[in-house]
C-alpha cells in the first residue's frame, strides 16, 4: 500500500521493506520497543535425511549465512545445540 502510494507511512517486518519496490526503509524500531521474531529448526526422530537435515542446520547458522541473512534485513544468531 505504501508503495502504490495509497498510505504514506507502514509498520511491517524489515525483510518485506527492503525487498519491495518503490519503499524505503526509514529505520528500525529504537531498541528498548523493537520486537523479533526467532525462527527454530527441528529434525524429526523418523526423518530419512537427518544428515541433510543436520548439514542444514549448520549452514544456516554458521558464517557463510549470516551475510545473507543480515542483507535480507534479519539479525543472524544461534542457540544452536545437537
């Protein structure tokens, strides 16, 4: 709605913001009422690729990703634990 210009200002997650034409991104909530969301994996104890799904995992919270993850607006971090 921003962007078709039908409202001035919006309040959604930053990753919607910076992947959408023609709005900006103004800033982030200041810190003491910013709110995120945590995301949780889990691999089922009857999975057939727990290797993959392991692997996975890894990736997703290792070096390698958190470029990725901060360019798409998120926070990268790990309570990651076998």
């Amino acid at each position: 709605m921003v962007a078709k210009g039908e409202i001035e200002l919006g309040l959604i997650v930053i990753t919607q913001i910076i992947t959408t034409p023609g709005v900006e991104l103004v800033g982030p909530f200041p810190p003491e009422i910013q709110s995120y969301t945590a995301f949780a994996a889990g691999i089922s104890a009857d999975s057939k690729q727990q290797a993959a799904a392991q692997a996975l995992i890894e990736f997703l919270t290792g070096p390698v990703a958190a470029p990725v993850i901060k360019a798409q607006g998120m926070e990268p971090g790990s309570t990651y634990s076998k």
